[in-house]
C-alpha cells in the first residue's frame, strides 16, 4: 500500500513520504522520497494516525474544522493534524489502519495518491471481509 502510493506520486512528479499507521495510530511503514521535505515524514504520519483516530479522511476534517467551525478545537489535540493526505483503511467494516501523503503540491494530491494506495491493495482488504 505504501509503494504503491509512493508510486502514484512520483508517476505525477510528486517528492513525498508515505506513512502507514496500525489501527492505533502506531507506525507500521514510512518511505520517504529521495527530495521530499524533512518536515514530510512526520506530517505522513500524523495525518494517517488522525485518519484512524477521528475514521475520517483529514481532507474531509480539514474542512469540517475550519476555523469558523464549532470543531475547530479539534485542531488544538497534540499529533493531530488536519490537512488533507489522511486516509483509514478498511477491512470488514472496521477501521484497520492509515495511511498519510505529504509533499505534493495540494492536499488533494496527497489525498489521490493515498486513495491510489489503498487501491492497490483492496482485493486483499476484501478477502478480510
């Protein structure tokens, strides 16, 4: 999951880390680009790991936190970060682990390639089902 993410960006020009948290937020996999930021490492993983806890993706909590929003305080939990890039991953209904982008031009970009990543392995997700 985390290769093919790291894949889907640099297919896109894109230098970023990947990270990919257990379902409680513990780091199980970072790849880092070559070029991508030394800040990106650990913003993979707190938007993955904030994707587990909240079983929301952080593009969407980035916006349902805004700060003219009433859960614009989530923002101030320590590890926390909304932007998006955070993704849950599911297996049989249940929040099974994250997986977090940083360091491409958008948000939305990171979202895509964590989607992509996801994707990669959702034949074996289902089979948990």
């Amino acid at each position: 999951m985390a290769q093919a993410a790291l894949d889907s960006c640099r297919e896109k020009n894109f230098q970023v880390t990947v990270a990919v948290v257990d379902r409680m937020g513990v780091p199980q996999v970072v790849l880092r680009d070559r070029f991508a930021g030394a800040h990106t490492p650990e913003s993979a993983t707190r938007k993955a790991a904030t994707a587990v806890s909240f079983r929301s993706d952080t593009l969407t909590l980035a916006d349902n936190t805004s700060s003219d929003s009433a859960h614009s305080g989530a923002r101030f939990i320590d590890g926390i970060l909304m932007l998006g890039g955070g993704v849950p991953v599911t297996a049989a209904g249940s929040v099974v682990a994250g997986i977090g982008v940083a360091g491409a031009p958008s948000s939305s970009d990171d979202h895509a390639c964590a989607q992509a990543g996801i994707a990669a392995v959702t034949a074996q997700l289902e089979l948990a089902e």
